[in-house]
C-alpha cells in the first residue's frame, strides 16, 4: 500500500511539473506574439498640406481639408529638396514618437508658395 501512495504522489509531481511548463510556454508565446504586434504598426503615414507656421523644430501644415497638423523635425529628418518655408505645399511622411508626436521622417516640398 506505501508503494502505491508513494507511485500517486510521484505522479502527481509529474502532472504538476508538466502543467508548469504548459503555464510558462504558454506565457513565453503571448509575450512575443505582444512584441510581434506591436513592431508592425511602424509603418511612416502622409499627409500633403500647406506650411502655415514654424517654430524652431515644429511645422505647421494645413491640410486639404482645412485641418492644422503639427509635426516635429528632428536629427533623423530626410529632406528630399529643402527646408519649406511658410505657404509651401509640402509632402511629409511621419511616424507616432514614443511620447505621441507627429515625428517627420521625410519631408519634400512640392511647391513653392
């Protein structure tokens, strides 16, 4: 009878260990699945528009719809032509910062005002 309790409680500490491990995988795949999901959205967006103000290393760009953005040049900023001054039509391709800013990653000016 020692022998067969002896037999459960090892299988038991089988059963738990396996589901341990099940646990831990499980958890080690929703975190890369996490980080996976969170690196595509990356991707630059465009906005066309017309400068309307600029303050150091922020532009102001109306829209075609009327609509004023602000966006923040910086270090990394790709300029295809020059910087724009104010009443150029301009083609900015912008991604979210860290902090939830427009981060301009290319900026080309189209026209000049």
């Amino acid at each position: 009878m020692s022998k067969d309790r002896s037999k459960e409680g090892e299988n038991l500490r089988k059963m738990e260990k396996r589901k341990r491990i099940l646990i831990m995988g499980l958890f080690i795949n929703l975190i890369i699945a996490s980080f996976m999901a969170n690196t595509i959205e990356a991707y630059p967006k465009v906005s066309y528009g017309q400068v309307v103000g600029i303050q150091f290393t922020v532009l102001q760009v109306r829209a075609d719809d009327g609509r004023i953005s602000v966006f923040w040049l910086g270090y990394k900023t790709n300029l295809d032509s020059r910087l724009p001054f104010l009443g150029d039509r301009v083609k900015i391709e912008y991604i979210k910062d860290m902090m939830g800013r427009n981060a301009v990653t290319r900026i080309r000016v189209l026209k000049k005002g």
